[in-house]
C-alpha cells in the first residue's frame, strides 16, 4: 500500500501559535514522564521539589533574557492579557485618580474599557479616525496620570510601536503579548508589563508580568488577595494553584530562546521575515497592505485583495498549501500572517511564492 505524502504544514495562526519543535518534544516527554520521576507534568504536585526549579527556573531566566534590575519582579499568572485589563489599575489606580492610554485598537479599546472601572482615564493618542491603521505621532499625557499605558503590537489591527515612548513623563505600562522577547527593548524602563504566553512565549494557561516594585501599594485600593501583585511577589507565583503545564513550556521555550542567541537573534530573524513578506506584498499589486509602513507589526502582517471571490480563491489555495491561520481577524476579515519567534523563514518563503504564483496567475 502506497504511503500517503503528508503535505508540509506552515503554522501562521495569530495564538495559539507556532512554537520550537523541540519544545513540543521535550513536554510530550515531560507529559508521560517529568524528569524520570515516574510522574506526568500534569499530575505533579505544585509545591513539591519536582516543580519548584521549573518556576525558579522560568522566572530567573525571564529576567535574565530581559536584563531585568533587582526592581523588577517577573511572576506568572493566570488569566492572560485580558485579567490583566483590569488587574493593572486595580493595582495601580486610585479612585480618583487618573490614568492616560493610547487608543490603538482591539485591544487597546478593551483594556481603555476595564481602566475605566477603577478610575478616570485620559486617551493620550488615537487612531480610530484611520481605522488604526497607524500609531500616533503625538502624544497628549495628562501630567497627573499615575501611568501611560501602551499596546506595543496590535495583533488584529498589524500596527507596532517602533519607538516606545520612554520619556513620556509618567510610569509606562505595556501590554506586549504579541511582541514580548521579540526584539531587544529596554524593559527596566516599564513600570510594568505584561504578556499572554501564546504567541512568543509558551502554550496558553499562562500570563507573565513584569513588575517594578516600588509602583505598588500606592492606589489605597482595597484589592482582592488573588488580584494583588504584591501578594504574588512574596509567594513567589505560588499563592495558589499555577498552571503547572504551561509554565512548563514556557521555560522550554525560554531555554529554546537562549540557546538560539537570545532576544537579539530573534530580533534580527523577524526583521529579515518581514522585509521578506512587506516585500513581496509591495510588490504585487493583487494584494493591499493598510498599515502605514513606519507602523507595520513586525509580528501581524494584515492584507487584503479587493475582490471577494478572489479572497476566498486564495485562502483555499492556502489551505490546500498547508498555510494555517491566514485568514484575517473576523472583525477586519482579509488576511492575517503572523511571524512569531518560532516561525521559520523557510515558512515564510514558501508563502510569499505562493503569494507570486497567485497573483501572476491573477494578472
């Protein structure tokens, strides 16, 4: 019987997303038999000596892969990006007080929504009359801001702060979960910052935040005991239950990370991906890419092509092709591919071929 040709599968999904095949070999490994204890990673005890170096370990080298100063804290914990909406100004923000945020898009509009529950918030910059198709120029901080808050890469939208405003004047606090450790940044200069795992860092479950310590305790907030980073500082993100697994392959993937150069490796292979990509759209006009080019994410490539059914062709070639995740947010349709860390640029040429052979065959 003739063996069946697996057709080579290129992962472009925005997150969950592409992770080191060693990675998913060590954890399935870890899966069946943790550190030949005779023990699943999944059935561990959390405060046992068999999981204890794996959260030392994940948040020593977070800290080391980010240059991090003894001021800074790195915890992991639950929710993801979306509790931390809420969780930065309960954390940060008075009653009273106010706080400035840039207005990006998806994602900077939730975690505007969320601020506003714990107190005032002023909208330093906005791009919503271009559809956020770019990033402000300028900046309007209200002096009394306790903190600017800033998405540096909006995933749905493709735009990335290329120029982080450091000197804004006031705290800076980042949502970065589709660009964290994926180019050198300096990362002391945050008061805060915080990063789902699953897109740069690790599978789903899991949620790192950074944290300069002499910012908290400030609000005169009453805060739930699972919400107060100060909590989770000083039990170490063992206050409760930690999603074992996922921290797990965070730090396989921080490992991964260190072993392949670091932040400043993977910095240079993303620049090279998305001058490949960028590239190729640019020159084809079948394809139309929104995102003003000094904006254009690094990470998230948004495009488009003017004719629906010619949309839909090309999406099912895609799928034919073995390119995964392509298609657009739902909320801005199009086309989406996304160059996390673990993405290979031998994917992202077997797309941008594709792309000429489409269009060429579109002409």
């Amino acid at each position: 019987m003739a063996e069946t040709l697996k057709t080579v599968v290129h992962n472009f999904n925005s997150g969950p997303s592409v992770l080191p095949k060693e990675v998913f070999e060590e954890a399935s490994r870890a899966i069946l038999d943790f550190n030949n204890s005779g023990l699943s990673i999944l059935e561990i005890g959390h405060r046992t000596t068999l999981f204890q170096p794996v959260m030392d370990e994940a948040r020593q080298l977070a800290k080391d892969l980010m240059s991090l100063d003894d001021d800074h804290e790195v915890l992991f914990l639950h929710g993801g990006a979306t509790t931390q909406f809420m969780q930065v100004p309960m954390n940060l923000l008075s009653q009273n007080g106010t706080a400035s945020y840039t207005e990006t898009g998806t994602w900077g509009v939730k975690a505007i929504k969320e601020a506003r529950l714990f107190g005032n918030v002023h909208i330093a910059g906005t791009t919503k009359e271009n559809n956020f198709t770019s990033i402000p120029d300028k900046l309007d901080i209200d002096p009394s801001s306790v903190y600017l808050h800033i998405t540096t890469n909006e995933t749905i939208a493709g735009t990335q702060w290329h120029h982080i405003p450091y000197d804004c004047g006031v705290p800076l606090v980042a949502d970065m979960s589709s660009d964290i450790l994926s180019r050198q940044i300096d990362f002391n200069r945050f008061a805060l910052l915080y990063a789902g795992a699953q897109k740069n860092m690790g599978a789903a479950g899991v949620n790192l935040v950074v944290v300069d310590k002499n910012i908290l305790g400030r609000s005169g907030r009453t805060i739930p005991t699972i919400l107060d980073y100060q909590v989770h500082i000083k039990e170490g993100s063992m206050l409760n239950t930690p999603p074992v697994f996922a921290v797990y392959v965070v730090l396989l993937t921080l490992r991964w990370l260190k072993k392949n150069g670091g932040i400043a490796a993977m910095e240079k292979l993303n620049q090279e991906k998305a001058s490949l990509l960028y590239g190729t759209l640019d020159s084809l006009p079948l394809f139309n890419t929104p995102v003003a080019k000094k904006d254009r994410s690094l990470m998230n490539a948004v495009f488009t092509i003017d004719d629906p059914q010619i949309e839909k062709e090309f999406l099912e070639l895609c799928k034919q092709e073995g390119m995964i995740g392509v298609k657009g947010h739902r909320s801005v349709g199009g086309f989406r591919v996304s160059m996390y860390n673990a993405l290979s640029i031998e994917s992202v040429r077997a797309i941008t071929d594709l792309m000429k052979d489409f269009a060429n065959r579109k002409l």
